[in-house]
C-alpha cells in the first residue's frame, strides 16, 4: 500500500515536470447563456471547447423532453435493459437512430465510449470463421482511446494503418490470411486533427478484402450529410459501412452512445457484449431528450449551416491575423503551439486575464511538438466574440511564434 501511493506521487511527479498534470477548470454550464460559462464567483467565462457543437445541450426541445421525462419516468432508469431498464422511448430512440443512419437497428449504450470499447470487443472476440482464424483488426493509427480499448482487450490480431492512409490499409489486408475474418476501425472527423478520412476508399479496399467496416462518426453526428447522418451520409456511402458509432453527448447535447448497423450483427452484440448487458441503461430522461435532440437536429438544416459558416468566420481571423492555424476541412479549428507549458500557459492567460477558456491539448492527445489549442466554434458563436479571442491570442502568444508558423 505505501509502495504503491510512492509510485502514485512519483508518477504525478513526473507527469507535473512535463506539464501533462491535468487540473479541472469548474465552469457552470448555463443553458441560456450558452457559450458563455460561470466561474465559481460567478463571473461569466466565454467557452471555446466544447463539444457541444451545435449548442443543442440548452435547447428548450431537449431540456423540455428532459424536464417531462423525469417528472413522469423519474431521475434514473432502475435497471439493465434486461432488467426492467427498457423504456418505450428507449425503443423509439433506437429506431430514430437507426433510420438517421439508413440502418436496419439501432443499440444504445450508456456513453460513446462504451459503445466502442464493448462493440469492438464483442466482436474481435467471437470467431465466426473457427478457432484457427482469429479477427484481424485493422485500425488508424490515430483511432480514439475507447476504440483502442475493445481492441487491446480482444484475442484479435492488430493491425496499425498509419492515419487516413488507405495504401497502406491495402498494404496490410493484402498481406493477412486471406480466411481470416476482417475488420477495418476508424473515424470520420477526428477531432484534434480537423482532418476527415476517406470513407468511400476505405470501403472499396474493405469489399475487395472481404473486410468489415466500423466507423465511429462521434464528431460528425448531427452536423455532416444532408440531415445530420454524419460523412457517411454527406458522401453517399453509408451504405457501404457495416457499423457506424455516434455519440449523443457532442452534437445532440445530452448523454449516451449508439451503434447502427445490420440486424443480425446489432442483435448479436445486444446478446453477447458484457458492457452492454451488465450495466444500468440510461436514464429515461437521458432518452427523451436525446430523442427530441435527434428529431430536432435532422430537419434544422439552417443550424447546421451556420456551424459550417461560424468555422469559416473564425479560420479567416486566425489567417488574417498570423496565428499559425492547422489546416481543418472540418468545423474544429485548431491552433499550433508546439509545447506543453506555453500551451498550458496560453491556455490559463486565456482564462485569467481574458475570460475565455479553450482547451490545451497534449501529450499523450497529440505527440509532443504538437501541442495545440483546440476551438469550436458553434451556432452562437458571434463575429464579436471572434474579435475578442483574436485580440487576446494576439495578445498573449509572442509575435516571435506566430511569424514562425
Ligand atoms: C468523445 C469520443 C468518444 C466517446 O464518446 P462519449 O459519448 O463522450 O463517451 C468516442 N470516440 C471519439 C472519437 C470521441 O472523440
């Protein structure tokens, strides 16, 4: 016991000397005042880094839903699915999500995280082609923790594909036994990047190998494709991807997590994965408001068009004014550092002197070197707030950096 809370201080220790010790900032988020935050005293604060995209977390659709849904169901849902845990909107929800998708089921899960972590173990595990042929997984390099979780934790052969590089995915499919059950892990949007994968290409190499296809589209829910079906949708393949995994908690602003996909394979994880089965389903309340999110989000096409345009906003100020922007093709914006205690610093000068808060990125996030702000800026975000940030970074990060970019 004692030798082990050393090792917990020198751990601590060390990750204090790399600038990595992660201290909370508490901010209270307010529903009406969204994107402006309140500090413990009660001054206001200006969030960048949410990831509640599309602003919908204080909505009155959802919250209303929420609010009716816990006087008339209660706070919590009192049991598994199996256990008294399936609600009718439980149902419907997954029904909603399933046909954002094209999909022929929907399964829910208690957050993104476990959706991926349980869905892909679940699977890597099972061995539909006997004992001699484990699943090959072949996942991006730059691939989610949670998605690496139910990886690691399976008896399937791994596969690192460096990231959004489809060559090499091909490279490696080619070189796995051809009998070997197959299947290909990655992202849409990743987010601390800003870049967006190829999915029509990988799903070409995916049919020419016989591989399966799980797309986590966590960070373009709600906000890509015609009616928020993710870039799946917005490039006309989601028929192409087997499984697809979104979150409920970004862009629709509440809580819990999905997968969407074929009949067979949704029943069968529903059956078979522990992180589904044994675990409290999500709160009715949860549901309802995920649910009127979802409704809500897929015909507001003009929300969606003013997130797009709102990034835009914000990339041409950094530009105009120097600041050494990473290239996005998505709504995230973010802003190159290069090291950890100036990102730190920004970060909290930000905070202290200016109100404003955006998230410092680090490693083990991004590699070192690569130490980066990250924004989002949302439906609510406006030309003045924009003004006011550009101002501050001008302000705080040396001109010295900003040339050198
Ligand atoms: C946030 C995130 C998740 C997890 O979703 P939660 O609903 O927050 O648990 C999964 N995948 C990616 C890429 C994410 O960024």
């Amino acid at each position: 016991m004692n030798a082990f809370k050393d090792h917990c201080r020198q751990t601590l220790g060390s990750i204090r000397e790399q600038g990595r010790y992660r201290v909370f900032t508490p901010l209270r988020k307010r529903a009406d005042g969204f994107p402006y935050y309140a500090r413990p005293d009660g001054s206001r604060v200006l969030v960048w880094s949410s990831n509640d995209y599309l602003a919908m977390g204080g909505h009155p659709v959802p919250v209303n839903a929420a609010c009716e849904a816990a006087r008339s169901m209660g706070a919590g849902a009192g049991g598994t699915r199996n256990i008294s845990g399936t609600s009718p909107v439980h149902d419907d929800l997954e029904a909603e999500l399933a046909s954002l998708h094209g999909k022929q089921a929907g399964l829910l899960f208690t957050s993104g995280y476990v959706s991926n972590q349980a869905t892909l173990a679940a699977i890597l595990n099972s061995l539909p082609n006997g004992p001699a042929h484990p699943f090959h997984v072949f996942s991006d390099a730059k691939n989610h923790a949670s998605m690496i979780a139910g990886i690691k934790g399976s008896r399937a052969v791994v596969h690192i594909f460096r990231h959004n590089d489809v060559g090499h995915l091909e490279t490696l499919l080619r070189a796995a036994p051809p009998g070997a059950p197959k299947l290909i892990a990655f992202e849409s949007v990743y987010s601390m990047d800003a870049d967006i994968a190829p999915i029509g290409a990988i799903c070409d190499v995916a049919e020419k190998y016989d591989a399966m296809t799980y797309l986590d589209e966590v960070h373009a829910v709600g906000m890509y494709g015609p009616n928020g079906g993710g870039v799946s949708e917005r490039d006309g393949v989601a028929h192409r991807v087997h499984i697809i995994e979104g979150t409920l908690a970004k862009a629709f602003g509440c809580h819990g997590g999905y997968i969407a996909g074929d009949t067979e394979i949704v029943d069968f994880i529903r059956c078979t994965a522990p992180g589904f089965i044994f675990t409290t389903s999500l709160p009715p309340m949860v549901a309802a408001a995920a649910l009127a999110s979802v409704r809500h989000v897929r015909s507001d096409h003009a929300r969606r068009t003013k997130l797009f345009e709102r990034a835009s906003a914000l990339k041409a100020r950094f530009d105009a004014a120097g600041l050494p922007r990473i290239d996005s093709v998505s709504h995230i914006v973010p802003l190159h550092v290069g090291d950890a205690t100036l990102c730190m610093q920004v970060s909290q000068r930000l905070l202290n002197e200016f109100a404003m808060y955006a998230t410092p990125i680090n490693y083990p996030t991004v590699a070192r070197g690569e130490e980066r702000l990250r924004f989002t800026p949302g439906p609510l975000h406006t030309d003045a707030m924009m003004d006011e940030l550009v101002q501050a970074l001008t302000a705080i990060i040396p001109l010295e950096r900003r040339q050198a970019a």
